[in-house]
C-alpha cells in the first residue's frame, strides 16, 4: 500500500546564539491511509519540529531530507497545508484568535480554501460534528468564552473544515481533564472512522497513545528509537527508553508495581552524546553503545539499539 | 450561560466607556461641536465673510455697545465671530478628522506590514519613519507648506506626512508581539496566505491601541493646524479656520481682545475634550485598567 504520508531522513536544525542545534534527525516515518500513527516522546524530543516542518512551518528552521511525498509524490506544504493536511496546534488556549469570534474562525478557513455554499451553515455543521451543543449559538462566542474542551473541539472543528485526509494532532489532550481528555480521544475515532481520515496523534502519554493508536513511533532526543505495531511496542519493547517509559507507568493490570523512573534527563539539543543518545541513561549500556546507533529491523518493527535483537 | 456571551471586545469597551462620566461628556462635546460643523449654514447667524467696517471690534454682548444679534461680538473688519467659529469649527475637526483617519488607515496598513513581514520593508519604513521623528513638527511643516504653498489640501498632505508615523510604530510593535502568537501559527497550519492573516488575524488584534492612539493624536493635529494657520501657511481666507481667527486678532488685541479669545477658547475647550476621552477609551480599552 503507498503510505499517505512518507518522510525520509528528516532532519531539522534551529540556529541558536550557540550555533545549529539538532532538533530532529534522520526521521522516517510513513503514514498509511486510514491509520492512526502515534508519535510519543518527552518535551523536546523533536515530535512537534518532525511534522511542523514537514508542513512547512518552522521558517526559521534549516531542513534537510531525502524526501518528503504525499501520495507518492513531492509535497507541497503550501498547497495541501489546511487542504489536505491539517494540523491542531498544542496549545488550544492560545491558538484561537482571542479577538475573534468562534464562527469568523471556521468561515475563514473555508474562504481561505474558496470552498463554496453557505459557509454559516458548514460551520455550524462543523461545531455540531465536533460535539458543541448549541452550535448557531456558539458561532458568536469568543474564545474565551469556551472551555478548555470546547476550544479544542473549535480547534478540531477548523482543522476538519476542509474535510483532509490528514489531520496531525498536536497533544490534543493537553491541559485538559482527564474525563475530557477521553472526550476529545473518543471525538478523534469517531471523526477517523467516519471519514475514514488518518491520523497522526503526538503525545507525551503513552496511555493515550496506546488506547487510539495502530502504530507508535517511540522519539527520544531527536530520534526514533522504536517504531512498530502499537500492541507489539506497549508488550514487548525492543528499546530500552521504550521499556523504560512503560515501566514508569502505573498499569491497571498490577497497580502494586514499583514505578521505576528512567535515571538521569534528557541531554540538551547541541550536546548530544556521540554514539548512542540514549546510552547515558541506559541500563543495558555496552561497549558497542559509544557508536552510533542504527535502527536495526526487529519483528514486527524497528529499535535504534545494539541489543535489540537480544531483548 | 453568562450574559456578556455574543459581546465583541469594541461592545465591551463602549459599556465601560459610557460609565466613565468626565470621557463620556468630552465625547458628546466633541460629538455637538461636529454637529455644529456639519450644520453651520443652518446654524450660523450670519454669514462668517460678511463684513461691515461700521461693526468693526463690536464688543461682546454683555460689554457696552454690544447687541444680541452679535452675540460673541465682531473683529476688526466686523465680522460675526460667533458664526466664524461655527464655521471654523468645520476647518478645525474637519482636518483634525480627516488627517488623523487618512494617517492611522496608512500608518497601520504599513506597520503591519513592516511588522509582519520584517526584513528590508521594515528597515527601509522604519528609518523613514526614524528620520520624520527626528524633524521638529512645526519645522518640518512650515518647511513643507512653504514648499508646496498654503491651502486647504496642502495642509492635510502635509500633517498626514508626519503623523501616519505615530500609527505605523505603535501598529509595527503590537505586530511583532501579535506574529509570535499560537494563533498566527495556527492559521497558517490552515493554509492561510501572508496577506489574510495580516488581515484578518493580526489587525483586529492590534486596533484598540491603534485606535486609542489615534484619537490622541487628533488633540495634536487640531494645533498643529492651529499654529499653520496662526501662521498664515494654513488654509486661506475666505475660510475660516480657528487658528486663522487668532491670528487676526493679534493687531486688535488691545482694542478687542475677544477677537483672539473665542477662538483660542475654542481650540483649548476641543482639544482637552479630545484628550480626555481618548484617555477614557484607552482606559475602556485595556481590561487592566478598568475596574
């Protein structure tokens, strides 16, 4: 099957007063019709930069790639940026204009795009598909107005305006209550379904991750270090950051377990260690972990780790 | 559901606008003295160019020799001075209107502009707009209207000149601040060009300081015209402008002194009003100050 999406030695760098920093390197990654990708990764492990600047959004960025193909050919960011690929920022509470109502936000994108009809009534289409009751009513609320849930569904519904094939989530769930949180996961499976939309979800929750998604790409300082079938990655990791993630997790199945913390904290983008990233941290360190790692095929998947065979 | 909901900021601002007494009064001051100015023909007693040697420097009506059908008194060539400020009221809030609008319409459009886009249009507006700050004002209008000569649409090129800078720089810097915001990102993650969000993102976010500036400024530009016209360079006679009445006064002044005090009583009783309630509005603007 030609994945949707296909990224190819993505690599991105941000000038800084100390020179290039590495925010992302090397990343591939696919997109398959009809799935839903989930990207997990601390703060500052380069998933939001993978994907703003696939789409062309970090101006400030330099980006090198092998190649970047929708459907199979070149991207155009500015061209199915909205169109075809939508993206909902991380922050809902900032990323509505505050002075301007819910309504004049939705319309806009449908103008911005020259989609045609009563561009009132999509949008009150729109709001009433995300689950916002009262939808004619809520077109004239501002932001402000809405809570923290609702202005996520308003982010949602502006990034559906134009019906994409693509819509990559940004935490969606963040800074949202966790009977919220369920809300607005529940909301994104039944917008994926129904439009048969793929869907990219990044997060910093595994939990969430694991309830809603078919694959997981695992992200650690700029990288992917494991990438495979969702129930595969959460049963049996083949890295040991993913084992390390899911062992500082409390499980439902055995509440008693000990949560055990990965030692140490995640380097500073520019003082990456030369071989593995992951080394200093790692439990499992070797001799071969001083060279840089590769992501080695494991079944059903692939693990940036010397061991992974092993494990 | 609270009851503000459906309210847009500008609504908001003009309720707490409205119950601020002394900025509330100076705009419906300002607000008759306009309809005073769109009326004149109607209102004015007399005809403001009719003169008449044989009522030179009338004195007020409560003054001896004064009479009610010239209430404020004549001037030296015994015009009405009550229908002259009626009619210079037009000349006064006219230009100081209609230069401040043309000014914040061109200084905004640019500052956003600069502002959003940055780089060399920004450099380039940006030392223009250092390098007509760095001019006097009254030097660089006398420098200009003498130039260009006096008159009615000099005078309006000349003001605008200098004064779109003050909206350009207060419109560049609320648009640094704007362009960094989640929601500018957000748009263009929705596949909005450059123009539709300086448009409509950026600008509604930025004109309340822009408006607040801009009735400020009209206080300033009523004396800038003022002091043109006190000087001679504003606009000709037989149109009557408040600066211009001060000016004829000058000669008269021992003999006549309300033919220079009316109209500077005018132009000082406007241009406090003008302040005042442009303090109230930045006041009615900015949710901080409001109580």
């Amino acid at each position: 099957m030609t994945p949707l999406l296909s990224i190819r030695a993505l690599r991105v760098r941000f000038p800084t007063p100390a020179g290039l920093v590495d925010a992302v390197n090397a990343v591939d990654l696919d997109v398959f019709p009809g799935e839903c990708l989930g990207v997990v990764g601390e703060s500052g492990s380069g998933k939001s930069a993978t994907f703003l600047a696939t789409l062309g959004l970090l101006p400030s960025a330099t980006i090198r790639t092998d190649g970047i193909f929708w459907k199979g050919r070149g991207l155009d960011p500015d061209a199915l940026r909205g169109r075809e690929i939508a993206l909902t920022l991380q922050n809902a509470l900032t990323a509505l204009n505050p002075a301007l109502r819910i309504g004049t936000q939705i319309e806009e994108t449908l103008a911005a795009h020259d989609q045609g009809g009563n561009r009132r009534d999509r949008a009150i289409a729109l709001l009433r598909r995300v689950g916002i009751p009262d939808p004619a009513r809520r077109l004239y609320a501002y932001p402000h107005e809405l809570s923290g849930g609702m202005r996520q569904r308003a982010m949602i519904a502006i990034a559906l305006a134009c019906a994409p094939h693509l819509l990559i989530a940004d935490e969606p769930t963040t800074a949202l209550d966790v009977t919220v949180q369920a809300q607005v996961l529940d909301l994104l499976r039944t917008l994926r379904a129904e439009q048969g939309m793929s869907l990219v979800l990044i997060t910093h929750n595994l939990a969430v991750a694991a309830g809603n998604c078919d694959r997981i790409a695992v992200m650690y300082a700029g990288e992917i270090v494991e990438t495979g079938p969702a129930a595969r990655v959460l049963t049996t990791p083949r890295h040991p950051y993913t084992t390390g993630l899911l062992r500082s997790h409390p499980s439902l199945d055995d509440p008693e377990a000990p949560l055990l913390p990965i030692p140490g904290r995640i380097p500073d983008p520019g003082a990456w260690p030369s071989g593995c990233r992951f080394a200093p941290r790692c439990s499992r360190h070797v001799a071969a972990c001083e060279a840089p790692q590769t992501l080695r095929v494991v079944p059903d998947g692939a693990a940036r780790c010397c061991q992974a065979g092993i494990a | 559901m609270s009851a503000s909901l459906a309210l847009s900021p500008g609504t908001l601002a003009f309720r707490h606008f409205r119950r601020d007494p002394l900025a509330f009064a100076c705009a419906l001051f300002l607000l008759m003295v306009a309809l005073i100015a769109i009326a004149a023909p109607a209102i004015a007693p007399h005809d403001p160019a009719d003169a008449d040697l044989l009522r030179r420097l009338q004195p007020p009506v409560w003054m001896s020799g004064g009479d009610w059908s010239y209430p404020l008194g004549c001037d030296g060539l015994g015009r009405d001075i009550l229908s002259r400020l009626i009619y210079g009221a037009r000349i006064s809030l006219g230009i100081g209107v209609f230069v401040v609008a043309l000014a914040t319409v061109i200084g905004a459009t640019l500052g956003v502009l600069a502002g959003f886009v940055r780089g060399l249009p920004d450099a380039l507006l940006s030392r223009i707009a250092d390098i007509l700050l760095g001019f006097p004002y009254l030097v660089f209008a006398i420098g200009l209207m003498g130039m260009m000569g006096p008159g009615l649409s000099n005078i309006i090129i000349t003001l605008v000149l200098k004064e779109w800078v003050v909206a350009f720089r207060v419109a560049r810097g609320e648009t640094l601040a704007a362009r960094e915001q989640d929601y500018v990102e957000a748009a263009r993650a929705i596949g909005c060009r450059r123009a539709r969000i300086m448009r409509d993102e950026v600008m509604p976010n930025i004109l309340s300081p822009v408006v607040v500036v801009a009735t400020i400024r009209m206080a300033n530009v009523i004396i800038m015209e003022a002091s043109l016209s006190f000087l001679g360079l504003g606009v000709q006679p037989p149109a009557v402008s408040w600066g211009g009445m001060v000016a004829d006064g000058r000669d008269v002044l021992a003999g006549g002194w309300w033919v220079s005090t009316f109209p500077g009583l005018a132009i000082m009783l406007v241009v406090i009003a003008a302040n005042l309630a442009s303090q109230g509005l930045r006041e009615a603007f900015d949710p901080r100050l409001r109580q």
